[in-house]
C-alpha cells in the first residue's frame, strides 16, 4: 500500500515539474507586442459577418 502511494506522489510531482515547467519558460521579456495587423475597432466600423455557406 505504501508503495502505491508513493508512486502516486513521484507521479503527481512529475506532473506539477511538467506543468510548472511549460507555464514558466517562456520568453525572458514576456510575450511579444501585438502586430499592427488587428484594426482597433472604432464605433463607425461594422463587424465582418462570415461567409455564406
């Protein structure tokens, strides 16, 4: 019984170090700024309705 749990520990940390280790490895500066391609939405513009299917 005591192995099992054991087990189950060793596996929870491996999966926190996981976890832990793709949320905080990004960039050094962050992430980078947003490109100029996304319009800022001004009242006057309407939004583009999808295509027709």
């Amino acid at each position: 019984m005591g192995l099992l749990l054991l087990e189950a520990l060793l596996a929870l940390v491996i999966l926190l170090g996981i976890v832990w280790w793709t949320m905080f490895s990004g960039r050094r500066k962050g992430e980078l700024p947003p490109t100029e391609e996304i319009a800022p939405h001004t009242p006057d513009s309407k939004p583009k309705e999808p295509p027709a299917l």
